[in-house]
C-alpha cells in the first residue's frame, strides 16, 4: 500500500479504557504511518489517561453521542483517507490496510466493514434491529448493504467533506449510507471478523437508540424521497375521505337531502389534506434536487483539491 496518503483513524469513545489501548495498538502496528486520533466523549473513567499512554491523540468533545464527537473530528481533521471505528475492540484492525487499499485501488469514496461473525456476538435484540432495519433501508434506497450499523468505515476525503451529518448520536451510521446512496458515490462492503466487545456491555439501547433510529429513517426517508413519502399520505388521506364521504354522497342521490354535515365537511377536509399532501410532495423533491446539487458541488470541489 503507498504511504502517501495521509491516513486518519478516528475513534470516538466513551468509558472504554478497557480496550481502547487494544484497538490503539492494532491500528499502530496495520498503519504505522496513520494519524491516530481518540475523540473523548465526556468519559468518567481513564479513557483520556489510556488514549495517550498508548500512543494517540486525545481531542475532547463535551456533547454527548457518538454523531457529536466524530462531526468535531470530521470537521477539524485533514486527511486524505478517513477511518472511522469504534473503540471497543470489537473489529479486526488488521484489516485496515487491505480496505485502505481497496478505497484507493478502486477509487471508492465509502468501505463498510460488514460484521461477518454472525448473530452469536450481538444481544438478541441489535441482532433482531440490524435486520429490521437493514431490511427497512434496502426497501426504501435499494438494497445494497447487509450491514447498515457497522461502526468500521473507510471514508475518502471527497466523502467527509460533503457530508452534512446531523445525527447526534448511534443512528450516524444509517446517515452515512443514506449520503452515500443519495450521491450515488462509489461504494463497497467487505466482510471483516467481528469479536465480542473488551470490557462492559454495549452502550447502545435496544429500545431507545432503536426508536430513534427508527424516527431518523423515517425523515430520511421524507427528505429523500419526498414524493413517494407525501405521494403515500395523499393516498392514505383520499381513502379516508371516501370512506367518509361516499356514504354522504350515496344519501344524497337516494333523498335529494345531506342530513350528516359534519361528515360532510370532514370529508371535504380530508380531499384538501390529500391535495396539500401532493402538493407539498412536489415542492419537496424539487427542493431535495437542489440540495443534492449542492452536496454535489461540496463533493466535486473537494475531488478538485484533491487533484
């Protein structure tokens, strides 16, 4: 692998100095030459004392999740090729040089490392909400990951500079994806060993980060595909009128007479809900093309730097 490229391995960690000094060291010995930065995220325990032992250095973010301190680390570290991991020891550093590699080689602007051990080293319930939600993610953007959540990626620095981020918090990864399905970049998955985490249990919540990351995908989901989203509520919104309505309609050409105004009214509300619906489902993609457009231009100017 050239060592021109100036690597970053980014590390966001909370109250992990039980294996952070592990993951330090593989990614010291794989990119000997790669700028190792750990993004203290308000820990209680050493994980700053661990971080510097070791090796690394320590930025701090004071606001809490995970979203928040790699937003601080992707807007103030200059590289050329971005690695992102969590540092819980869960993933195979070793691997970092053949997905480097494979980035540059193939001229990729995103490489998730898709966890290939199989359920057995997940809890029950992030076993079950990978799934869900992957599956949820293929429906709506196509199905090109089996892994959404992996917290190992590759990123190019065209990647990183186009890429808003406005998570918070565990549901950055599903952002990631949607960006990169969104511009159409260049993209791969690449399998690499998973191990059960050093030190503690996971931080993420199954019901609480899953809910959240349910609602994220969900206005993703509206903001990317606002016709389709608005499009839906138009037609769910027009039935209910004609539930309601057909009925009304019915009574007036057997009597001549509408005894039930109230329904009828409803009704008629519904109908303009249903059009204000279609209506704002056209607004919104013409205003989703334009900021496509401008992450595209974010992302051709970083490629222009890069050059």
């Amino acid at each position: 692998m050239k060592t021109e490229h100036q690597i970053a391995v980014l590390l966001p960690a909370y109250n992990e100095e039980e294996g952070l000094a592990h993951v330090i060291e593989g990614f010291a010995k794989s990119l000997p030459h790669a700028r190792i930065i750990v993004c203290d995220n308000n820990s209680k325990d050493k994980t700053a004392e661990v971080a510097r032992a070791a090796g690394a250095e320590v930025w701090h973010q004071a606001l809490p999740g995970k979203g928040n301190a790699m937003r601080r680390l992707f807007r103030e570290i200059d590289a050329d090729i971005y690695i992102m991991c969590d540092a819980d020891g869960s993933y195979d550093a070793s691997a970092a040089p053949e997905l480097v590699e494979k980035l540059v080689d193939e001229k990729l602007d995103m490489i998730v490392a898709a966890r290939a051990s199989g359920d057995e080293k997940y809890r029950p319930g992030h076993a079950l909400g990978n799934k869900v939600f992957t599956w949820a993610m293929g429906a709506a953007f196509g199905r090109h990951f089996t892994d959404i959540f992996s917290g190992y990626r590759i990123f190019s620095k065209r990647f990183v500079r186009s890429f808003p981020m406005m998570s918070d918090k565990f549901e950055i990864e599903a952002e990631m994806t949607i960006h990169c399905l969104e511009l159409r970049l260049p993209f791969a998955e690449v399998p690499v060993p998973f191990f059960d985490r050093i030190g503690g249990e996971s931080k993420l919540s199954t019901f609480g980060d899953g809910a959240r990351i349910a609602w994220l995908m969900g206005k993703l989901y509206r903001d990317q595909q606002p016709m389709r989203f608005f499009l839906l509520g138009a037609l769910v919104i027009s039935l209910m009128s004609l539930a309601i309505g057909l009925p009304v309609v019915f009574e007036y050409f057997e009597t001549g007479e509408v005894d039930r105004f109230p329904t009828a009214f409803l009704s008629a509300f519904l109908a303009l809900g249903a059009a204000l619906s279609l209506t704002c489902g056209i607004i919104l993609d013409t205003v989703k093309r334009l900021r496509i457009q401008q992450k595209m231009q974010a992302y051709l100017s970083a490629f222009t730097h890069e050059r």
